[in-house]
C-alpha cells in the first residue's frame, strides 16, 4: 500500500509539509491571491504559496493577497480550505490511489468551529485519517523536549501572526498562552519608526529585510548599519536613507518586551514543581520570529532561565508534527499488544 503520512504546519507566515521518512517536502507562503472584492481564489484555486506570490507582482491592480491565518485565526475559511487542499494535493499528487494520513498542527488560539474546518477541509483534500495537533506541543516534539517525561519543558513559538508560550509535562500542555504579536509585529513597528523619524514610507517587505538584516533585541558585539529606500511623506519621491542596527533595536522594543510579557506571566501561572524543573530545563525558542538577533538574550534576562534556539527553528513545529503520527503508532502498538 501507497499511503503517506503527512504533518503539516499551519503557520500564519509559512506553511510546510513533512513527509514520514522524506522529511520537509513543501515550504511555501500561506498566501493565496483572489480576485480583489471576492473570496475566489484565482487559476481554479491554484493560486496558492509561490503561485500567489508571483502573480502578485505582476498584475497588482484586480488581485489581492490575503494571508487566511495571519493574525492566528483563520480569517476566511474558504480560502483556507483552498489553501490546505491545494498544498496536500501537490505534495499527495503522485500517490491518488490511497489518501494520506494528515495531521496539521493549529494555532492553539484559534476556536472550536475553526479547528472542525481545518479537519473538514483535510478529508475534503482527500486525507483518509485527519489528526489535530496544538502548534506548541508540535514544536516541543520537533524541538526534542522530553514532553512526555514526568518533568516540565517550555517552548516559545514566534512565528509570524503570534507567539505560542507554553508549559509541557507527561504530554500534555500545562500552562500556554497565545499572544498576537509576532515577526509581523516587528516589521510594523520598523515602518511606524521609518515614518516617524524619517518622514519615509517604506514596505513590508523591506522592513522585513531590515529586521533580518540588522534587527536585534539587545546590543550586539558588532553595530551595522543599512541603506533602505522607500517614499518621502512630504515629497512623495523616492528617497533613501541609512539606519543604524542601534536605531533598529529601539524600533523593536515595543514588539519585543511584548513577547517577553508573554513569557514571564505563563512563568507565573506554571505551580511551584513545573517552576523547579524549569530552572534546570529552561527555556528552548522556535519559529522564524527567534531568530531575531539576541532574543534568547533578552529571555534570558527576563526569567532568569537559560534559553537556547531549537535546532532548525523555522521547520521544528512541522518535524514534530509529521514525527506525531509516529509517538502515536508506537502509542497505539503499546495498547495493542496489551494482554486482554
Ligand atoms: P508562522 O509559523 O507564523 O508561519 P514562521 O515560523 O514561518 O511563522 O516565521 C515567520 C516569521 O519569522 C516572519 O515574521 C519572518 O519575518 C520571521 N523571520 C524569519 N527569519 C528571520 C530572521 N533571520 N530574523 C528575524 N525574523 C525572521
Ligand atoms: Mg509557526
């Protein structure tokens, strides 16, 4: 039999497909273009990830990207559907015979009704067996933690939308909170600095390049600076200007001292024996969102705990995903092998 296994990362930035013994197959955008005013999604709903993306540049005036996850609730559950159904169609595409096994790791915010669309959508997508699983415990498999060991590990999730905190022990979630406030966060908060001090417009995506390029969240052993163009408010011409990495990191404070809020009070709610285990197992980040220059630095300080980036932070939530299916076979062949 031809049956795959599929885990895929729902992100609010990036979605990704692993595949059981393949590894990540897919890892595209989760943007889909629809004609601007309708919920269409466009190429007879092809118009999904890298696709999207492009026609996007080409034709900007009838078409318009709409991220469905962005703000860690889905936005407009068609679209996501044409979303989910095209993404395991293209990774499930050579193998029509047997539907896969799917299991998609959601937002640990987004409600009841949203998670039966994701599910509906899967087997609608051809999924024979659909698995919901919540985004931090995904991260803290991926990431390795001893999550089901008697002994409290904690993952911090930035992606792009939000930030997952969250406390695990013996499998299961103990303490989480989702904020949304994110990687999208901070390029917001680099283009209102842009505005504000240089009277200068500039565009997502190159505030996002900004914050890749010389963002940090605390000092650096060696300062940059960059050249950014964009639009001077008063003018309307192009302009540029250089900034510094030091200007960059105040830009990011706001965004940033959010982010570790949200940490320290999921902290305060964990009871005193996960708090014990914490001071040795620390702190393990994932998500794009982390790899901020010096974040773990600033976590660090926060909570007093040490704090360390997962390996691979960007594709962690969609191995832990894809390795689920396996915890649970063995799972399922300790059941079955059960006397009586
Ligand atoms: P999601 O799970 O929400 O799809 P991801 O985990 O894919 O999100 O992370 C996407 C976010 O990570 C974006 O905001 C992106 O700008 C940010 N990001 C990616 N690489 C870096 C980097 N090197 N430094 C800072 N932010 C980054
Ligand atoms: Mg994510």
């Amino acid at each position: 039999m031809f049956s795959v296994d599929m885990g895929i990362d729902l992100g609010t930035c990036n979605t990704l497909v692993a595949v059981r013994g393949q590894g990540i197959v897919l890892n595209e955008p989760s943007v889909v273009a629809v004609q601007k005013g309708t919920n269409k999604v466009l190429n007879n709903g092809e118009a999904v990830g890298f696709v999207a993306k492009e026609m996007l540049g080409k034709t900007p005036g009838s078409i318009t990207a709409v991220r469905p996850l962005k703000d860690g609730v889905i936005s407009d559950f068609e679209i996501t559907e044409a979303m989910l159904s095209y993404f395991i169609r293209k990774v499930n595409g050579r193998n029509k015979l047997v539907g896969p096994r799917v299991v998609i790791s959601v937002p640990s915010g987004i409600t009841a009704v949203e998670k039966q669309a994701v599910f509906n959508s899967a087997t609608r997508a051809g999924s024979r067996m659909t698995y919901l699983i919540e985004e931090p415990m995904a991260a803290a498999i991926g990431a390795g933690l001893p999550y089901a060991e008697p002994t409290a590990s904690m993952i911090v999730d930035i992606g792009g939308g939000t930030t997952e905190v969250a406390i695990l022990s013996l499998g299961d979630i103990a303490e989480c909170q989702s904020v949304r406030v994110a990687g999208d966060d901070m390029d917001e908060a680099i283009i209102a600095y842009m505005k504000r001090t240089y009277n200068m417009m500039i565009g997502e995506q190159t505030a996002e390049r900004i914050k890749i390029e010389i963002g940090s969240a605390a000092p650096t052993e060696t300062e940059t600076n960059m050249e950014v163009r964009g639009r001077d408010m008063i003018s309307g011409l192009p302009r540029r200007t250089d900034v510094t990495s030091e200007e960059i990191r105040h830009a990011l404070l706001e965004p940033v001292n959010a982010i570790s809020e949200a940490v320290t009070r999921t902290l305060e709610k964990a009871s005193p024996e996960l708090a014990a285990d914490l001071v040795t197992n620390g702190i393990v980040m994932a998500g794009g969102g982390s790899l901020l220059r010096n974040l773990t630095v600033v976590i660090e300080k926060a909570t007093g705990l040490p704090t360390k980036l997962a390996d691979d932070p960007l594709t962690c939530v969609a191995r832990g995903t894809c390795s689920y299916l396996e915890n649970f076979d063995l799972l399922k062949n300790n059941l079955e092998s059960e006397p009586g």
